[in-house]
C-alpha cells in the first residue's frame, strides 16, 4: 500500500510540475507581459525540473521531456490561431503529435513506456534501473513494453481521428458538449487496460524468471 502510494504522488508531483504549473503560470504572465515572454518562462519550469533530474541522475528525464513538448505544442497551436474548425482541432492536432512520438519511440533502443515505469516505479530510481535492464533481457518484457508504448501511441492517435472528424460533423456547440467525454473516456479507458494488463505482464514475468 506505501509503494503505490509512493507511486502516486510521484506522478501527481510530476504532472503539477511539468503540466499545470507551466500552464498557470503562462496564464498569469499573460496579464502582464506579451506571449512570446509569458510562453518563454513558463517553459523553463519543466526544463528547470529536468536540470535538476539531470544532476541528480545524471541524465534526462524521458516524462518531464515529454510534457514540455506536449505544453508547448498546445501554446504554439493556441497562438497560431486560424479558423473556428482549425481552433477547435487545436487539442488534437496536440494529442495525435503526442501519439506519434509514442509510435516513433518503438523504433528507438528502449521506448517511451520503459522510461516513464522507471520514472514512476515505487522503489529506487536507480535500482528499478537495474532490474529494467536485467529483465529486458527477456523477450516477453521487451514485447510487453513495446505493446503497452503501441497501444498508448494507437490511442492517442485515435482520439486525436475521431475528434478531428467530429469537428466537420457536429455544430461547434456539440462538439463542445462531447470533445472533453471522448478525450477523457479515451485515456480512462487506457490507463484502465493499463492497469489491468501490467498486473497480468507482471505475474507472467515473475513466472519466467522463477523457470529461468
């Protein structure tokens, strides 16, 4: 019960300091300085918060590094402005570029799945480290890590296709009224697979390692 709960407020502090404080703090100095300013500080919160990641443990922080291209590629869509359809795909547009890193980090040593467990893990950084590296040496963890970075990356995209396309089909008040129920019923459901499927990955590993 105390790991999950270390769990959890690591990935609340995490999102509060890569997510919403960025996101505040941009509204704020926006009252009283331009954009390009306003934009320009708010994102050296989460650079500041990889700074300190990098000296602590010597290298980059693969969740911090995410949420900031996912923060400034929300305010670059929000100040290039547009249309009223090219405004209300401004979020997806976000969610679908988020997507795609997922999809293109399969194509890299070690995806974005591997680095956000070892980020969030219960246990010491660098010894959940350690034992990443000992089990990826196991073909069924590379696939689990692989499949749960595929079906985040799908998700993400799909979210992204299918508010896209209701954009050119509701009235704006509609899309509106079902952009955030999709959104979030997207992500809930696959932090809810996620879940679900970590726990059955786990004892099947376990079971591997054991006949190993």
């Amino acid at each position: 019960m105390a790991s999950k709960t270390k769990v959890g407020k690591a990935v609340i502090v995490s999102i509060l300091i890569n997510g919403l404080t960025p996101v505040v703090l941009y509204n704020l100095l926006l009252n009283h300085f331009s954009s390009f300013f306003s934009l320009l500080i708010a994102a050296s919160v989460p650079l500041l918060d990889n700074l300190y990641h990098i000296v602590k443990h010597k290298k980059a922080d693969a969740f911090g590094l995410f949420m900031l291209t996912g923060f400034v590629l929300s305010l670059l869509a929000f100040l290039l402005g547009g249309s009223e359809k090219l405004i209300l795909m401004r979020e997806s547009l976000v969610t679908g570029i988020l997507g795609l890193i997922f999809i293109v980090s399969l194509f890299c040593s070690k995806p974005l799945i591997y680095h956000f467990a070892i980020r969030f893990s219960s246990n010491d950084e660098s010894k959940q480290k350690g034992k990443f590296l000992s089990n990826w040496e196991f073909p069924y963890f590379r696939f689990v890590i692989r499949l749960m970075t595929a079906v985040w990356g799908i998700s993400l995209l799909a979210e992204a296709v299918i508010r896209m396309i209701l954009v050119y089909k509701l009235s704006i008040s509609a899309f509106l009224a079902v952009s955030q129920i999709i959104f979030y019923s997207v992500i809930g459901l696959t932090i809810l697979w996620t879940v679900i499927y970590r726990k059955y990955a786990k004892n099947r590993l376990d079971l591997i390692i054991n006949v190993k």
